[in-house]
C-alpha cells in the first residue's frame, strides 16, 4: 500500500551535502530524501550544483528553435527516429485527450535522451528507446541540450545511490543498472494561450521510469496527496521538482510513491524540462527482498520495455503502428496509469 499522507506541501531538501567527502553527511541527507519519498513521492530539491547558466543557455536555444516554422521544425519529426527522439507537434501525445478539457492541449516538444552513435549496437539490433538523437540544424542546440542533459543526469546519479541508502540497501543496488540509460530529457513549450480556461491541460499520470527532475518556467503543475486531493507544485527558484516514478514504487513495493500528478491550462506562456532518470533497458524490476514479503502488487517488469509500452500508448505515431499490426507491444505490458495514487484513488479522483 502507498504511504503517501495527505500533505499539503511539497518539502524543500537542501542535497548539497550529497556531495560532501563526510560519509554521515551524505547519509544525513539521504534519509531526507527518503522521507519525502516516503511520504509525499514529491520533493523540491535545492543545492544541486548545477551551474544557472546551462539552464539558461538551454532555454534560450530551446525558444529559438520552437520559435521557427512548423515545416522546419517538422523536418525533425519524432515519428521519423527509430529510437523516439525529436519533435512533437501539437496533438502528437495522446495523454492530453484524457484530460478533463475534451480537447488536445496547446504542448509541443522536443525529446532528446543519451545520444549514442549511429553504429551503436544496441540501435543496430532494433532498440525502440536507445540510439542517436534528432538533432535540428540549429547552431548551437545541440551543444546547450546536451550539457544540460550531461549536468542534470550526474544529479540523478547522485539521488539513485541517496534513494538505495535511505532504503538501508548497497549503495549501489541501483547504480549498477545505471549505465546505458534510456532516459529523457523533453522540452516542452506551452505557448501563450489567450483562450484557456482552469481545466487539466495534462491528465493524471505518473512517470514511467525511476525518478524525474524537473525545471519549469511557470506555474501549473499539481500533484495528488494521500486523501486524493490535488496540490498545487509551483516553481521555486534555486530547485528542481523531484518526483518518484513507476520503478521506485515497483523496487519498494510501495513504499516509495509513484504519485500522480497533472498539469492544469493557464494562459501564460510557458516552458518545461523534465528529465526522467531511468536504469538501464534490460533492468528486471521487482520488489527488493525485504519488501517482498509485504506481498508483491505486481509482476516483474523490465525497465526498457515499461518505459517503451506506456510511451507507445501515448504517441499518436506509435500507436498507428500498433493499429495496423506493424508493432507489438513487449509481453506483459501494462495499460497507462497502473502506478501511484491515481490507481489507488480511481479514475474518479482524477476528476
């Protein structure tokens, strides 16, 4: 079961001590960590030591390159990669027609992951989710994404090995499937909106991977507490967002939280930067031993193959070939929205 309580805030955790040659320090700021994973599944992080200027660099080539034709931008369309890597028009992602408006939301975005060479054997061999990235011929893009991504992943690794202590596991029970990962990093772009009305822009979901780190320019997004009331998770200056995903919840068995969370429409532009921290492909997940005798909520699943199923129910592309027989899902795939609070409150406290 969940232990999420009915919180009504998300907790800032200072994690500049995770970087401390003081072993007890780094332990100190673990069980923080854990304790907001425990309880709430969200967390402010501040102190990441990730320099402003390559947030700043990455925003300014990310509005440069949303700000150019859709015909340019097309030239770089997702559903031309076979790694899922590029742009995503407007009405590309399916979540959206779940939400309460009816109606696609206003959202573009661009995504990126590990950019591996195109002789990559993993790519060769068929890989949906590993391989090179879909750069656009936009000088200097490629440069700032990529030294975000680089800044932004080494925080995530320092967080795996917190979450495993805070468990009182190795350290590295998690870091030794971190390798080759097939995480993302999406920029997302909400443009100005004149017409919106307060009504979910994304609906309730939870994330496919370990964790994720979040940016964003404005605010909207919200996250549902242990009683299933929503709460509102707006920017904070210094930080970033840090939510627990499907794996955690699977690895603890729940006691970890997956918890749901949503996007609601505002009028004002804005932009988003998730990075969703995965363990390698091939990572069988399943409840550590000293969870698995609380009785496992589910099957074992294999990190690549969770995060490659839940993203081909969500893209329009992806599910046209699904539709004519052209792709098949791994076996044991589970539908959308099997984790977190939104599985155990029901569609209807999504609502």
């Amino acid at each position: 079961m969940s232990g999420a309580t009915s919180f009504t805030s998300v907790p800032v955790v200072d994690i500049s001590g995770l970087r401390s040659p003081d072993r007890a320090e780094r332990e100190r700021v673990a069980a923080e960590i854990g304790r907001a994973a425990r309880d709430v599944g969200f967390l402010y992080v501040s102190g990441s030591g990730v320099d402003d200027a390559l947030f700043d660099d990455m925003l300014e080539a990310t509005k440069e390159f949303f700000a150019l034709p859709l015909e340019e931008k097309m030239r770089s369309y997702i559903g031309l990669s076979r790694c899922h890597r590029g742009y995503v028009p407007i009405g590309e992602e399916g979540i959206e027609q779940a939400g309460e408006s009816g109606t696609p939301d206003l959202k573009e975005a661009f995504d990126t992951a590990l950019d591996l060479p195109a002789d990559d054997p993993d790519y060769l061999a068929g890989n949906p989710m590993l391989g090179p990235n879909a750069w656009p011929d936009l000088p200097g893009f490629a440069e700032a994404v990529t030294a975000y991504y680089d800044a932004v992943l080494e925080v995530g690794h320092r967080l795996l090995w917190a979450f495993a202590v805070a468990l009182g596991e190795d350290p590295d029970v998690f870091s030794r499937h971190a390798i080759k990962t097939p995480s993302q990093l999406r920029l997302v772009h909400y443009p100005f909106d004149a017409d919106a009305h307060d009504v979910i822009g994304i609906g309730a979901h939870t994330d496919y991977e370990c964790f994720t780190l979040l940016k964003g320019t404005a605010p909207g997004l919200e996250v549902m507490n242990g009683a299933g009331e929503w709460i509102d998770v707006p920017p904070v200056p210094g930080t970033f967002v840090v939510n627990i995903g499907d794996l955690l919840e699977l690895w603890t068995n729940g006691a970890f939280v997956a918890t749901s969370h949503r996007v609601r429409k505002v009028k004002e532009e804005r932009y988003s930067f998730p990075l969703f921290f995965n363990v390698d492909y091939d990572t069988v997940v399943e409840p550590l031993p000293q969870f698995a005798g609380d009785g496992a909520r589910r099957a074992p699943l294999r990190a690549g193959e969770h995060l490659f199923a839940q993203t081909a129910q969500s893209f329009a592309y992806l599910r046209r070939r699904i539709d004519s027989g052209d792709l098949v899902l791994p076996e044991g795939s589970l539908a959308l929205g099997q984790f977190g609070q939104q599985a155990l409150h029901g569609a209807s406290a999504a609502s």
